[in-house]
C-alpha cells in the first residue's frame, strides 16, 4: 500500500508495512471497533498471568537458555503427545520461538538457498511472502479457490520445481478459516515424499476449529522426519502479545532452524516461557471451553454480516471470518475497508493483500470475531448502517 520506500532494499519493497498495522492504527484513530487484526480482548486464564508475575518475582530474569527453558520444551512435547500421538524430545526436538512469526522466518531463512522456491496456498499470512523475501526464496503459490477454498492436486504438483525447497501449510487456515481435511493434508504428503521436499506446517491455530478436528501434517506415514511443526501461546492461551512460540522437529531440521534463530532474537521473554509452560500443563480445559465459546461468536458475527448485505463464506476454525461484499460494493476490499471507519465504525481487513492474484481477491473482506458479546453486539448494529 506504500510507495517505493526510500533506503528499503528491493526485496522488501512489496512488504514494507503490513495491513494488520495500518488497519490498527486506522481503528485508533477512528475510534472504530477493530474486527482486523487478530488479536482477542479478553486476556487468557489468570493462572498462567499468576505464573508469569512469579516468574518475575522468582527471578527468571536474564536470558534463558537458546533453545527455551527444558520446563516448557517438555510441556511442548507432551503436548504434541496429548494431542496427536505424536513423539519429540524435549532436548533435541523442540525449539522455543519469538512468537510463530520469528519460527517462520527461522524456518526460511535457515533452510533456503538464494533463489530457492518456497510453495504456499494463496492467499496466505502475510509473513511468509515477506520472509521468503528476506530469504531471498522465490515464492510459487497454489490457490486456494472461494467458496470451499479447496485446491487442484494438479496445482501443487505443478507448482513444483527442481528449485523448490520447501512446502508451507498452515491449518487452521488464515485468513479463510479452512481447515485442511486428512485427505488434502494425504496430496500434501504425497507431494512431500515423491519431490523428497520438507513442510513447514504453521497451526498456531490448532485449537480452534469448530466442527472437524485439526490434522497436525507429521502425523501421516513418512512426514514426522520430513515436517517442522511451528505453533504459538498467542492464540491457543490468548496472550498474542507474550510472543511465546515453538518448532518441532527431527534433530537435524531444529539445528537448521536454531542457527538463523540464535542471531535473530537469540531468546524471547524468560518469565513468559515459565508462564506458558504451565498453561500447556494446566489448561486444556480452557481451551476446550473457548473453543465452544468462539464458535457461537462466529455464527453470531455470520449472521450480522448476512443480514447486513455480505456474502458470508463458510470458515471451520481460527477466528476469522471471509465475506464478499460484491453485492454491497464496486470498490476494491483495500478501498472499502479504508472507507469503513467512516461509514459505519468497523475496521476490518482487506483479504486482496493475502493474493498474488488479483482477480481471486477482488471482493474478499475479513473480518475478526474474538471480542467481548458486547463489542460484538455493538459491531453488528453498526454493520447494519451499511
Ligand atoms: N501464523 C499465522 C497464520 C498467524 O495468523 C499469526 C498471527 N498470530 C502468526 C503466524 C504469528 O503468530 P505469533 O503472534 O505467535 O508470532
Ligand atoms: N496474525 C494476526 C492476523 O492475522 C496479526 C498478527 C500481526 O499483526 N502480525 O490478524
């Protein structure tokens, strides 16, 4: 949405400020009800703030150890075991992150080559174009294809080269809600062992899913040694500003992750890796509950969205929710949801900028509904001054 920027090398032009940002700053402003950028406004469970505060106060202060605290690499692990069967050892087979957004950018920048490819579904979360950019990786993209986002095996086989390096997925799926069924994650597989290709699979969204269960991609035949499995506290625990993230993986794929990470941030916050810790040991039931709790916050905001005109499409998990406002508006998504603030009070996110393709996200809006009922409430009266 910028210009060219000044001083900004040519490989970041194209990202040089993200539309969660400015749609932030626009809802300030405004004074608007942000329905953007995804981040709840209830905090998570006290007992995991409690843990934090006593972490401060017990003195986990200074830096911790490069690959995370053993207490919540262990708690990761048993995770991983609790929910999907799945085995890593807390000394060699998990990485603590800052946040998934510095796994990611590990992710690329220590296992690509200049000019290598880098597959993902369009449209996509908005990092992994930028940092397959900072990797200097090319991206290639499948799309995902509106109203059901399903893909063309025929696309991910095509969009396979002999430079590509590695597939990204990410299920629960932002910004459309999809989430990968067995049998998409099964092509994915597939695709991954016949090209001897490594996926990076980012499901920081992978307790929130409403009707079907979440498929983590290493639990299929041959993809445990083949996958780096990223995930995040900030949506599961609702605390998107403690930036406490995870890599799991083989021994020899975490060293590759670690060695770009160590001189990224080399470690993120101590007292919040001993906080997050004990929400993996202590929370599942939390989860559970908000789950549920998000599901009708969903239906909720589908049905203030229908009867204010959009087309809603259907979305399973994350909390998002994708509308086309054809029916509302001729304008481009990035024209209309700059314009929102002063039509009706909302702010929400222009889903064209997850596309490379501009014709696929013509019409696409997303809109967030992890707020309070009451906001909720108040955002779908304003929807209808539309
Ligand atoms: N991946 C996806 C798909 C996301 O939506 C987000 C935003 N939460 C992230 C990664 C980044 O997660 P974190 O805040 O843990 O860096
Ligand atoms: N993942 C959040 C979203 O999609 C935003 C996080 C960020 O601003 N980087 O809205």
């Amino acid at each position: 949405m910028t210009g060219h920027v000044p001083y900004l090398n040519s490989r970041l032009q194209s990202h040089a400020g993200t539309i969660f940002a400015e749609m932030s700053a626009l809802a300030a402003k405004t004074g608007s009800i942000n329905l953007g950028q995804g981040f709840p406004d209830v905090d998570g469970p006290d007992l995991i703030k409690r843990a934090a505060i006593r972490a401060i106060e017990d003195g986990h202060n200074q830096y911790p150890p490069g690959n995370g605290i053993i207490e919540l690499r262990a708690a990761i692990a048993a995770h991983q075991k609790r929910f999907y069967g799945l085995d890593f050892d807390p000394e060699s087979e998990v990485l603590v992150t800052a946040g998934a957004t510095e796994a990611i950018a590990a992710c690329l920048l220590g296992l690509c080559e200049i000019g290598d490819e880098v597959v993902m579904f369009e449209p996509y979360y908005d990092a992994y174009a930028a940092c397959t950019a900072m990797a200097g990786a090319q991206r290639r993209v499948v799309a995902l294809n509106a109203p059901d986002w399903s893909f063309e095996p025929l696309a991910l086989e095509d969009a396979i080269s002999d430079r590509t390096r590695l597939i990204l997925v990410n299920t629960p799926h932002n910004p459309t809600g999809k989430v990968f069924s067995l049998a998409e994650l099964e092509v994915i597989a597939d695709v991954c062992r016949r090209h001897d290709l490594i996926a990076v699979t980012d499901e920081v969204y992978e307790h929130l899913v409403y009707e079907s269960a979440h498929v983590s991609l290493a639990t299929l035949p041959g993809m445990a040694e083949r996958t780096i499995t990223i995930s995040s506290a900030a949506k599961t625990f609702s605390f998107t500003g403690w930036k406490v993230g995870w890599v799991c993986a083989i021994p020899e794929l975490i060293t590759a992750v670690r060695a770009a990470k160590q001189y990224l941030t080399y470690v993120n916050g101590a007292p919040f890796q001993y906080a997050i810790a004990e929400g993996l040991n202590e929370c599942d039931q939390y989860v559970v509950e908000e789950a549920r709790i998000l599901r009708h916050k969903r239906d909720r905001l589908a049905q203030g969205l229908d009867a204010a005109g959009f087309r809603v499409l259907d979305s399973h998990g994350t909390f998002f929710l994708t509308t086309d406002i054809s029916a509302l508006s001729e304008e481009d998504p990035y024209t209309f949801c700059r314009a929102l603030p002063e039509r009706c009070g909302l702010v929400a996110i222009p889903s064209s900028v997850f596309y490379d393709d501009e014709v696929a996200g013509r019409h696409l809006v997303r809109w967030m509904f992890s707020k309070r009922s009451e906001v909720l409430e108040e955002a779908i009266t304003r929807l209808a001054r539309l």
